[in-house]
C-alpha cells in the first residue's frame, strides 16, 4: 500500500523526499495500534490465567460475574 501511495505521491507534484516522509509517517498508527495491543494483551492475559486456576483449583467451569447478560429460559 506505502509503495503505491509513494508513486501517486511522487507524481502528483511532491518532491522525493515528501514522498518519503509521508511512507515513513504511515508507520506511526500503526505503531501506536501496536502499543494498544499490548496494553490490552497483558490484562487479557491475566484475566485468562486467573480463569483456569479458577477451574483448575474448582474442576468447576468459570462464570463471569462480570457479564450482564439474561437468560431467556428461566
């Protein structure tokens, strides 16, 4: 997609070098979707740990108490 963006770039009256400032700025959400994923993949992955000692320690399946959802059959 960058290389394809740098071409239209390139001949739509932008310099070299603005081409590749912009090619280069595209990998900056990208990072910052990166970091998200990481911040929110160590508290995923605590809460899976603490869900299968849980069943572990129990033999019991895991509820979460946490959903709100209602059951239409009772």
């Amino acid at each position: 997609m960058m290389p394809l963006l740098m071409c239209i770039s390139q001949s739509a009256c932008m310099c070299r070098q603005s081409a590749f400032n912009l090619a280069i700025a595209g990998w900056l959400p990208c990072g910052a979707l990166l970091a998200l994923v990481a911040v929110s993949l160590t508290k995923d992955e605590a809460a899976m740990q603490a869900r299968l000692a849980h069943k572990v320690d129990n033999h019991i399946p895991y509820v979460d108490d946490s959903l709100s959802y209602t059951n239409s059959n009772t």
